[in-house]
C-alpha cells in the first residue's frame, strides 16, 4: 500500500501542514512533534513525492546544467564538482547536452523551465542576446562555468585564460626553445580561442621573439582531429620549429599522433604542451606536459555559488581560479 501526506498526519496526529514543515525542514514545530512525524514516516515507510513537495515549498530542489558537449572529458570533471556540491545539499542535477547548437541550448532551456529548476549552471559556451533574455525571463540564478560574458551582468567562475596561455608559451621558452608554433582554437571564440592566441603573443613580445602569423594555425575548433590536421600545416609553415603550444589537451594529443604518423619524436624532435590537464593527458604517450585547469573544483565552487544565489538571495562575486603547469614527458629542455 501507497501511503500519503494525509495518512502520516493522522497517524502522527498532526496537520498536513506539519508534517510539511517537518519534510521541508521550515520549523514552526516542537522537537516531540517532529519525532512523532518522522516515527510515522517511518512506520509507514512514506516515501514524499519530489513534485508535490517543490509545489509546497515553491522549489523542485533540481538545478541544471548546459554543456555544450557532455561527453567530454573537460565536461565530466566540472560535473563531478558540481553534482558532489548539489548532493550535499539534498539536491538533483538535470545534465543538457547541446552540442554547441543554439536551436537546442534554447529547447532545454525550455525544458527547464518545465521542469521547473531553481537554478542553472551554464558551461563554456557565449552568453547570446537570446540565451539571456531567455534566463532573465525564467527568474532563476545563473552562474557561468568557464566562460564569461562582457554584456551581461552574470556571476562566472574560470581560469583566465589569457594568462594561462601566456604561462603556457613562457614555460616552452624557459625551457629553451625560441622557434614555437601555436596550434589554436576558433580565433572567433573570445572566450577560450582569441585570450589564449593573445597570450602566446604576449609570451613571445615579452622575451623578445619575433611574432609570425605563419607560426599560429587557426582551428575550427580544440578537438583531437583540428590538432592532428593542424601539425603538417604548421610544420609547413614553420619547418623549422621546435616547440609547440596546443590551445587544449585535445588538440596537443592529436598532434602528438600526427608526429607519430609523421616519424616525428616527441619530444626529442619537436616538444608539445597542452590545455586543461584532462585525465587523458597522463595517459598519452609521451605523458603530455600541460597547463592545468581546476575542473573538478571550479564545478564545486560554481555550484556552491547557485546554491548561494537560490537559498539566501544575495549576489556572489565572480571567481578566477589559478592554474599551473603539470611536468611530465612531451617537452624536451634545450641547450
């Protein structure tokens, strides 16, 4: 048998709206009354519906959070943060996966709208006219992982990655090499493909090395293919290269696969460092040498920046978190 609300109360010999305020922990209640209710939960083996609970206390205790490719390795890592946060805090995670495609980011963004979210996290991708307009009319709190916006007033947590990209490039010259290459993402992108162009740039002015045009190759995306395709063209336009920065771990290992396909050593002949420091990097073969993002801790933090936002209503301050690079075997030190 299915018991309800209405039985724990007569049970308990309380009101339906007791035994609300004891589920939705709202006080209001002696300490003897709440121990009789739970006593009846417990006898009776209630089990409170989640929906009907969200239509008493205004919230379905779900968040959700948009990735634009949750299959990913860099995706994976911020969810683990961000669902060890929400179950902490009693709460469910609705995962969107949009495939980068602004058709279907604002399908779900629907959707959780039905479903009725008390927050959203949104995830690396640009902050559209439509996108907001469709946020600021759900009345929810937002935070922005890995992205930011410079036209709306929206809480984020990243890297910068200007700086880390700089910190990247600077690394391969400490160790030596003045002749590198850049393989990029989408110069388009002016969340992660421009910053990270600018601070290879900023590396090489500041030590006084020659900036080419012809050293960066411009990828449509940060994927394992851009990178494997990427590394013949640049070794065509820069031959004579010694090092290379990849804008993400993914783009590194797939040049680091076009070396091999190539009889290119990595990194007796030619060092590579990447972006991210995804699980994947330590695997590679050579171990790739890599500028880390917190991931896994930016996806707590954010999360805990929702939470903030839903349960006291006051603002959070956005976040840059630091980054370092991780030392392993695909960068050889010069002479």
């Amino acid at each position: 048998m299915s018991y309800t609300i209405k039985d724990v109360a007569k049970n308990a010999n309380v009101s339906i709206a007791t035994v609300s305020r004891v589920l939705n922990g709202q006080g209001g209640y002696s300490k003897a009354t709440e121990e009789k209710v739970l006593l009846s939960i417990k006898v009776l083996g209630y089990q409170p519906n989640a929906f009907a609970r969200g239509l008493i206390s205004n919230k379905s205790n779900t968040v959700g959070i948009i990735f634009p490719e949750v299959s990913s390795q860099f995706s994976s890592k911020i969810l683990r943060g961000v669902e060890e946060a929400a179950h902490r805090l009693n709460s469910s995670v609705i995962v969107c996966n949009t495939a980068s495609h602004g058709q279907r980011t604002m399908k779900y963004l629907q959707l959780l709208t039905e479903k009725r979210v008390d927050g959203i996290l949104f995830v690396s991708e640009l902050i559209t006219e439509e996108y907001y307009k469709k946020l600021e009319s759900m009345e929810i709190p937002v935070v922005l992982i890995s992205t930011e916006s410079y036209q709306y007033s929206l809480p984020y947590i990243k890297v910068d990655d200007k700086h880390a990209a700089f910190t990247a490039t600077d690394y391969l010259i400490k160790m030596g090499h003045s002749k590198i290459g850049m393989i990029s993402g989408n110069r388009d992108d002016i969340i992660a493909g421009q910053p990270r162009i600018d601070g290879y740039k900023q590396a090489l002015a500041q030590r006084g090395l020659d900036i080419n045009s012809e050293h960066i190759i411009h990828s449509q995306g940060f994927s394992f293919k851009d990178g494997f395709i990427g590394l013949p063209k640049l070794l065509e336009q820069f031959p004579d290269l010694t090092a290379v920065f990849a804008a993400s771990d993914s783009l590194a290992l797939g040049a680091i696969s076009s070396a091999y396909k190539l009889g290119i050593k990595i990194p007796d002949q030619l060092s590579i460092i990447g972006y991210d420091n995804l699980p994947i990097a330590e695997m590679a073969i050579p171990p790739l040498t890599t500028v880390a993002q917190p991931l896994e801790e930016m996806g707590l933090i954010a999360a805990d920046m929702l939470f903030t936002m839903m349960n006291q209503g006051r603002k959070v301050e956005s976040r840059i978190m630091s980054h370092t690079v991780i030392e392993r075997e695909s960068v050889k030190k010069l002479n």
